[in-house]
C-alpha cells in the first residue's frame, strides 16, 4: 500500500539500506578522547564521500560496549560502500572493526565486511 506522503507527491518509495561500521575501541567504553576526535573526523570525510557520490546520508554515531557505530543511509548499501571505503582505507582502522551492509530495512540480508587493517 503507498505511504501518504507517495500518494501526495506522486513519488514511490523504496526500502531503506544501511551501512554501519563498527570500530574498534581502545577500552570497553567509550574510547579514548584523542581516537574520539579522530573518528569526529573520519565521519566528516565519510559525510563528505557519501554526499560527493549523491550515495545517501551520514546519520551519526554512537559510542560504547568498546565500539564506535557509524550510521549511514540510502537506497543502495553497496553504493554506500563504494563512496566510503576509499576515506576507510586511509583511516588506521583497529583490529575486530567491521562493516555490516543491509539491503533493505531492519531484518532485510546483511553482507558482514572485515576491514583491513
């Protein structure tokens, strides 16, 4: 059935992917201070990336348990992939880091990514 907001504007809409990058922290918390403004401007680059390649949206993050979740969003979660993985390989990514691909919303098939190091 189309949403409200389809049958307005004429617009179909589709299910939404994602891209989360979980990185590595150095203690079970919140990560150190200077690692916490390096990954402030890690996603400031991804933003960038994202927004260049017209691949969706940075959503935020969220610390803690030892990892730094990055969020992004679009229609595509390999294309989201394919406009950040550049500014990742330039990053110094920790051990245990991963990104998880969704292709679709929640519960929808996920790809798991080991990020090299």
């Amino acid at each position: 059935m189309p949403s409200f907001l389809s049958k307005l504007f004429g617009t179909k809409t589709t299910a939404q992917h994602a891209l989360l990058v979980y990185l590595r922290l150095s203690d079970e918390q919140h990560g150190e201070h200077d690692e916490r403004e390096d990954i402030f401007s890690l996603e400031d680059d991804m933003s960038r990336a994202i927004d260049a390649a017209h691949a969706g949206e940075f959503d935020g993050n969220e610390f803690g348990e030892g990892f730094c979740t990055l969020y992004m969003y679009g229609q595509s979660a390999a294309r989201l992939w394919e406009a950040v993985a550049p500014v990742l390989k330039k990053f110094p990514v920790p051990a245990a880091s991963y990104a998880i691909k969704r292709f679709g919303e929640v519960g929808a098939p996920e790809e798991r990514v080991e990020l090299p190091q």
